[in-house]
C-alpha cells in the first residue's frame, strides 16, 4: 500500500477523509495514491486521488466527517445509502460531489474499484461552485448539474492517461481551472474561522469566534450556511467526534469517559446519544468492530468507517 507523501505533514483529522476511500485489508488489494496540491488550491483542498484494486470490504458504513468530496468514478457503479430512510439509495455511474455530511451513510463498491477525486475542506468546495453550499448539505449531486462543459470530457481525459501522476496533474489542472479567481463574498472569514476550528478539534466556542472576527453570530452563521453548508456548532461538532475516533487505539483498553472528556464531551449522555448517531453503534461495539477489523500496519487507521457487510 502506497500512502501519499503528504500524508502526514497533513491535518491529523483529513485521515478520515482517506478512509472513505482507503479501505483495505492486508493483502494490499486497494492502492491509493494521493498528493496535497501546490499553492492556492491548498486553501481549499486536503488531496487529490487516485484509488483502484479490489476492496476486502463492499460496504462500508461512514460517520460525518470535516470535508466534502468530488469523486469521479471510471469503475463499476457505486452505490450510496443514507442513514435517513426518506433517502432513497443512488446509483452513481459517472462523477459527483458530496458536500459536509451531518449524519452517516453506506457507501457500496464493486469490484475492480477504479475512482480519482478530491477531498475539500469542509469550506472548499465553496471555491469551485456557483452555488451555496447548502445544497450539497447531506447530498450527493452529478457533476453535470453543477459544472458546465459536463463529466465526459474530464473522465475521456484521466481515462487517457499513461500514468497515476499524470491523472493527478490533470485532476489538479482542472480544478485549478474552476478555481474562482476573485473570493466569493464571506469565504475569507469562512475560511479564517473554521480554520481556527480544525486547529483546536472545534474547540473554540462560536462566541470567540465572533468576537475575534468582529461579526455577530447570525452572521457567521449565514456565512458557514453558505460556504460549509452548516452552522459553525455543527463544525465544530464534527471536529469534535473527529478527534474523539482519532484518540481510539483498539490495541489497548479504551476509557471512553476520560477521551470524551478530552475530545470536549462534558455530558457522558450526549456523548453516547451523539456516537450511536454518528455511527450506528455504541461505543462499545464500535471498538468491537475495529477490533475485529484492524487497520493495515503502516497505513493510516480506520478511524470512524467500518464494515457494513
């Protein structure tokens, strides 16, 4: 398994963006080959991607997580299920972006996988669409329907390449493309407070955040409904249970209270209502699970997605 040689000069947290994707048991099946990108984009992007092999997991059962993604597939289709059972499953044959999800989701492979993307920050995307980030909240949306000049061309494109990093050179010039030259109204002080909240794990309160910036709290919030797709509490939320899955070492005994504590969680009732939420389980049958399907020695841990099937 090949890990990118960004990684970990990156975030800690943006290891859970990776294991949407980087599923993989220890016989090496999957590679996954990605890159932070050059100056401006890394305002906005964490990586971009190649992933194929065959997964030792089809399904896989996915919490919220700080970004959102583009996701081109040129494999078999891929399905999504929303833990929200209005939702009804997609079937996603071409390329689609995802914005910040609030609640879990399964995502479905079939073998050979074969997918380029895009990790955003949770505020990225914003950068690269005419259109509020609010309505990817939750959702996944063909390319077709948010970028002009459609899907084909660039899948005809990486579909031609003769290597790995000449996909990633041209997934990278493409963004750099839809890039909008002038920053979109309030994606400054978007940018500048929800940096400060993946900085601390979300542990700057909404009123430091105002106070610092000079704006009212109805106003930032607007601003992340915008640009994030949700409110700064909810951001700072999700860093939150990032932090919290990232403390987890299933190789040892876990104290659940003392990494809740930690991670910021100082109600041991809502800390378990919101991890049954956000994952699907209770705690301890989380660890069960991680302990059962241990992440590959050397590449990067689970950290939150887990087995489905």
């Amino acid at each position: 398994m090949l890990v990118p040689a960004g990684f970990r000069a990156r975030s800690e947290w943006s290891v859970i963006s990776i294991a949407i994707e980087a599923f993989v048991g220890h016989d090496e099946c999957v590679e996954y080959v990605g890159r932070a990108p050059a100056a401006p984009l890394d305002r906005f992007i964490d990586d971009i991607y190649c992933l194929s092999g065959v997964p030792r997991h089809r399904r896989l059962n996915v919490p919220p997580m700080p970004s959102a993604h583009l996701m081109i597939n040129l494999g078999e289709p891929i399905r999504l299920y929303d833990s929200d059972p209005s939702v009804l499953p997609a079937v996603l044959t071409d390329g689609w972006f995802m914005g910040v999800w609030t609640r879990r989701f399964v995502i479905e492979h079939q073998a050979p996988v074969r997918v380029v993307g895009v990790h955003f920050k949770p505020w990225g995307v914003s950068a690269f669409l005419d259109m509020p980030s609010s309505e990817l909240r939750d959702r996944w949306l063909p390319i077709d329907t948010v970028w002009e000049r459609g899907v084909d061309r660039l899948r005809d494109r990486i579909a031609g390449a003769a290597s790995t990093g000449e996909i990633l050179n041209i997934l990278e010039g493409e963004m750099r493309a839809r890039l909008v030259p002038t920053p979109l109204r309030g994606l400054d002080l978007v940018n500048y407070a929800a940096g400060r909240l993946e900085a601390s794990w979300g542990a700057v309160s909404v009123g430091a955040l105002t106070d610092d910036a000079g704006v009212s709290g109805n106003h930032l919030a607007t601003q992340f409904k915008t640009h994030v797709g949700v409110t700064p509490k909810r951001v700072a939320r999700i860093y939150r249970f990032a932090r919290l899955i990232l403390s987890v070492d299933a190789l040892r005994p876990v104290d659940w209270s003392h990494l809740a504590h930690t991670a910021g969680y100082f109600d041991q009732a809502h800390f378990s209502r919101e991890f049954k939420d956000f994952t699907g389980h209770t705690p301890t049958q989380y660890l069960a699970l991680r302990r059962r399907f241990p992440a590959e020695p050397g590449f990067p841990p689970d950290c939150g997605p887990m087995p489905a099937d």
